[in-house]
C-alpha cells in the first residue's frame, strides 16, 4: 500500500471488525491516520471504508466477507475479531475464531496478492465487560500466532492499553469510559498513533 501510494496511486484501506473500529469509533483513529497519510502523500490518493459492524465476531466476519470486503476491491484491509470472539455467549473456540481469521486471510490472497493484510489485537475491557471475556489473552494471542504463520502484518495496540492501565482504573477510564470501546480521545491519543508509527517503520517493507 505505501509503495502505491508513493508511485500516486490512489489506495482503498477497508477496516473490518466490531464496534472497535466501526461507526464512530473507527472514524476516531482511522480520520487521523487518513489525514496522515493526505499529509504524506495527497488528499485523493487515501480513502477507507468502516465494513464492520458493532456487536459483530469472526463468524459473521466470515459471512459477509464477500458483500463488506471483497466487493468493495481493497487495497488494503485491517482486520479486528478478537474482542468479541471471546465473548463468552458466543461459544467461538479460539480454534474456530483461528480458522474464520484465516479463511479471511486467505480470500484477501485469492482476491489479490498485493492487497496488504493488518491484524489487529486490540485493548483490553475492564470490569464487566471483562468478566464476559475471561479468555481474550488466549484470541489475541492467536491472533499474534496467526500473523506469524500466515506472514501478515500485525499492529498490536495491547502494550500501549496496559501502560494506560497500569496508571489506574481512573486514568483508563479516560480513553475507555464505559471499560471496553475507547472513546475520540483513545482513538486519536492511542490506536491512531501506532497505526501510523507502524506504516512508516514499514514504509520500504511495501
């Protein structure tokens, strides 16, 4: 996608997952890192597309992956599942969780071989929504396991989240007030950031 971009030509970033990085609050982090990109490299070269859809895991993903993705002819995809295939009511195994993943992957490849592929490990909820979740590390460690093995890329916001949390429950709230979505602030100040860190640290990788 990088490389396009600086031959000029326009890039179509989708961005498929749950209520992290749809509706308002992917345009939180992905209006930043879009505005960044203009920056670098020209207004009407980026635009991205939110396909996911609040409330959402791996198996819907899988369901409509033709009609939210692959109909919309990426150039790129950002890929985010793990915080509500661990949602215990699900009943979604990590292995299950693991094949959806790459089954996504693998359409993205016989879609496209240039189309660049982002896993997202995202943050961590607290309180209630934790409860719900008690197994996430073991979804995002899959998800780190799976960027290995399929030789994707992987952006893990994790780190970042848990230096936040370490500040106190207070402090967290800040970004994340009701304990599972980061508001504009998380967005902008936290998810955004190292999206954009990672693009440039891999700007000659693509």
């Amino acid at each position: 996608m990088m490389e396009q971009l600086k031959s000029g030509k326009p890039q179509h970033i989708v961005v498929y997952g749950t209520s992290l990085s749809s509706g308002g609050n992917g345009r939180a982090w992905m209006d930043v890192v879009e505005a960044r990109i203009a920056e670098e490299y020209g207004d009407n070269l980026i635009h991205y597309t939110l396909a996911g859809k609040g409330g959402m895991w791996s198996v819907w993903g899988v369901k409509n992956f033709e009609d939210s993705v692959i109909a919309k002819k990426p150039d790129a995809v950002f890929i985010e599942f793990g915080i509500n295939d661990a949602f215990k009511e699900y009943g979604t195994s990590v292995a299950l969780a693991k094949l959806n993943l790459e089954y996504m992957i693998d359409r993205v490849r016989l879609y496209s071989d240039s189309c660049d592929i982002f896993l997202q490990v995202m943050n961590m909820p607290i309180g209630k929504s934790a409860t719900f979740r008690p197994d996430l590390s073991a979804y995002y460690a899959m998800y780190r396991e799976v960027a290995r093995q399929k030789k994707v890329m992987l952006i893990d916001h994790y780190t970042n989240w848990q230096n936040i949390l370490d500040q106190g429950e207070e402090v967290f709230r800040q970004y994340v007030p009701d304990g599972l979505h980061p508001n504009k602030k998380g967005g902008e100040e936290v998810i955004a950031p190292e999206i954009i860190e990672f693009l440039n640290l891999n700007v000659t990788d693509k």
